[in-house]
C-alpha cells in the first residue's frame, strides 16, 4: 500500500472489500484468508501472494 500510496479506505473502494476488512487484515494476524480476497488485493497492489503473506511454521 505504501509504494502505491494508497490507504486503506482507498483499497476498501478499489477491491470492493469491506474497509472493517481491509483493517482487520494490517492489524491482526488472520488465521484465514479467502482466495478471492487475496486475488482482490493482489490486483489492485499489482503484486503476488507471495508479496502479501510469509509462511511462519507452528512450533508443535
């Protein structure tokens, strides 16, 4: 979001994703996340899920 300059209710407007959501998804670690989420946000950031997520393996 940063090197498009572009905020959050800005990405809310261009996905279509509620804002409560885009929040949600830069202030907590979510256990899940919805492939067309993830197709939304990579669009509209013109980037990868690799981008977006980083795989941290369970201790267990």
């Amino acid at each position: 979001m940063a090197i498009k300059d572009i905020n959050s209710r800005e990405l809310a407007e261009i996905t279509g994703l509620a804002y409560g959501t885009i929040t949600k998804l830069r202030t907590q670690d979510p256990s899940r996340i919805d492939v067309g989420t993830l197709n939304l946000l990579c669009m509209a950031l013109d980037c990868t899920p690799g981008d977006l997520l980083e795989f941290v393996p369970d201790e267990n």
